[in-house]
C-alpha cells in the first residue's frame, strides 16, 4: 500500500505530538506513526509530572521560547479541556556560583523576569520542608510549576485526529529513504510516501539516522515517588513548589509537591549511557540508597516508604542544548531529537516550531543554539 503525505512524523512522545498537532491544524496532510501507543512508558515523556520553569538556568536564548510555550500550553489546555499546567512557582537552589542558581539569575536579569533572592534561612522559613545547606540561596520565579506529560500528549493528539492527522500506533519503522524531493517510509505492512519527513523518535533517533553520525547519547534515568514520614502538610502544592538543586560541582537534582502519589524526586543527569532496546528498568538498593542519601540531607521528612519507581531515558547532545534542524544531507527531513533531558516543557512551541519550518522555511524564534554544531 502507498500513500502520499504532505508531512510523515516519526514518534509521537512530547515532540511528535505537538509537531503532528500544529501541522495539522495549519491544514498539512499529516501521517503520525509510533511503535508503541503514546503516551505510553517505553522513552522519555511519562512519569505524572514534568517540570516548567522561566528562568531557564541552561541559558537566557531558551527564554523567549518558553514564554511562547506558557501560551501555547494555556491554549491546548482551553482547546483540550483538562487542566495540564498547575503553577507551583519554583526555587533554583545552590551556592551562589552554582549553575542552578548563576544561570536562573541571568535569564531572570536578563529578560527582566519577576523573581527573588532568598537566603537559606528565607527558604526554609517559607518552604519549611526544603532544608538547604547554610552557604546556599535561591532564584524563587512564581511562574515555574508543574506539566501534566501523558495528559499533555494526549491532549496534543486528539487535537491532531481532530485536524484531520492519521495517527498510528504499534508500528515501528523499519527505514526511511529520500524519494526525489520527498521521502519513502517502511513499516513491517506498508509504505508510505510524503514530502517532509520528521524525526522526532527521542532515544530511537540514532536507529533512524542511517547515513550520518550525530554525537546523540541515551541515558537511563530514575524518577522516585517517597511518602513523606512527617508533616505531610508541608509537601502540598500550596506549600511546597517545584525545586531543583546543585548539591555540588556537577551533581543535580530535582523535586515536586506530593500530588497524592508521593513526593517525586529525581537526579538530573548521572545516569547510565545505554541504549533503548537495552534499557534497564529495574531499580536497585543502592540507587534507592544514594536518593534517600540526598534527601536526609535537604529534604529530611520526604524520606518515609518508597511508594513507586519509573526509569526513562535522556537523549543528549555533548553540550546539552536541544537540536532542531534539518538533515545534513536531505533538507525534507527535519530532526527535533534529541531534547537533552530538558525539553518536555518546550514540547507546545517546538511544535509549533515545526510547523513553521516546514510551512514557511523559517521559524520566528531564534534556533540558532539548536543548530548542527
């Protein structure tokens, strides 16, 4: 079987989704094709919560992007009807020469955002179930809070079917080859025809780029639900934002308010490289050890039982930005992998992103950090 698409996208996680949804409504023939069916366990956009946050530490270029993204998330959850955003406000927490708290510090100051400076001793008089060290401050921004992920890609893609996007699921690609201008998608029962193509397969990209060699890394990450072994009042989300810590020189972590599941932490990096056919979901006694470790130290009454685990998967570039460009050597394949363990809450605008690229050739944000490097 053949049939012509103006847009094909592989995956449809947070990227595929959004980028299948946007298209759509600009009017585009869209094929949306998925091995699994979204939003499901297997990559990189689950475990209940996902972060959102102005003040982009990473670097101040990201902050116009996310301040579309707020809108565009506001706009899905009216369209959609259900709610996708809960605002938490959030803290950037660590010495003053941290990268959590110099870069919140420069995109706030930069691009004039609401935001405070609070010592430790501030901190934990207003969030007392957060205990920072004495020689740490925060960045407090008051519009960071909480994504809803299986919810939001849900959302993204019965707005997408509702455009007129064929979406399928359960059906792996076996290769894709460029057909004239156009490209040629294999599945294990079909074959597809389609003018642009979009990579947006997370941790499977690599299998996807046959011809060339891009510096992507997959790493295994373990999100953590505790319950709190006192004052569960205090992890609220009324009470207890979003918070995201350097406890020291390269080592990250990060947590959200109990939403009835627990409190959920998570390191940011420090997993293991791997690789997604291979991925080691079960968790050990010494990862739940060194979590619990950092708790004792700056979340002291999170540490009660461990309610649930989730491993997922980053997908990195060497310097942890996003890449969001074309193939090198096929201009109508569009790569929006890998995100770099950060780029859930981007998801809405990248989207959109998308659609622009291939609709007008050009997007009206600045990509240029995401470019090949």
């Amino acid at each position: 079987m053949k049939t012509v698409f103006d847009v094909i996208v592989l995956g449809l996680g947070a990227m595929g989704s959004a980028s299948a949804c946007h298209l759509a409504r600009a009017g585009k023939r869209v094929l949306g094709l998925d091995r699994f069916t979204p939003p499901h366990v297997f990559g990189s956009s689950h475990g209940q919560t996902r972060i959102i946050r102005e003040a982009y530490l990473e670097h101040p270029a990201y902050v116009p992007l996310i301040q579309r993204a707020y809108d565009l998330w506001h706009e899905l959850e009216s369209e959609a009807g259900r709610q996708l955003f809960l605002r938490t406000g959030g803290l950037m927490i660590g010495k003053p020469e941290s990268a959590v708290v110099a870069g919140a510090k420069r995109s706030a100051e930069g691009h004039n955002l609401r935001h405070e400076i609070l010592s430790a001793g501030e901190v934990k008089q207003r969030f007392p179930a957060l205990v920072p060290g004495e020689e740490m401050i925060a960045v407090w921004e008051p519009r960071a809070g909480i994504l809803f992920p299986e919810a939001c890609v849900e959302s993204h893609l019965m707005l997408a079917r509702r455009y007129g996007a064929t979406l399928r699921f359960n059906e792996p690609v076996t290769r894709w080859e460029p057909d004239g201008d156009g490209v040629r998608v294999f599945t294990a029962d079909s074959v597809f025809l389609g003018s642009h193509l979009v990579l947006a397969a997370g941790p499977w990209i690599r299998s996807l780029l046959f011809d060339v060699n891009f510096p992507f890394s997959v790493e295994r990450q373990i999100q953590f639900w505790f319950e709190p072994c006192s004052n569960h009042e205090q992890f609220g989300p009324e009470r207890c934002p979003i918070h995201i810590w350097e406890q020291g020189p390269g080592g990250f972590f990060y947590g959200f308010p109990d939403l009835g599941n627990g409190v959920k932490v998570a390191r940011h990096h420090e997993g293991e490289l791997t690789d997604p056919e291979k991925l080691r979901r079960d968790v050990e006694p010494e990862e739940i050890d060194s979590m619990r470790e950092l708790l004792r130290r700056f979340l002291p009454q999170a540490g009660g039982a461990l309610r649930s685990t989730a491993v997922c998967m980053y997908t990195n570039m060497p310097d942890f930005h996003f890449f969001i460009d074309h193939h090198p050597r096929h201009r109508q394949v569009l790569i929006v992998s890998p995100c770099s363990g950060h780029g859930f809450k981007f998801s809405s605008v990248i989207g959109e992103i998308v659609g622009e690229l291939i609709g007008e050739g050009r997007s009206r944000l600045d990509l240029s950090l995401f470019r090949r490097r």
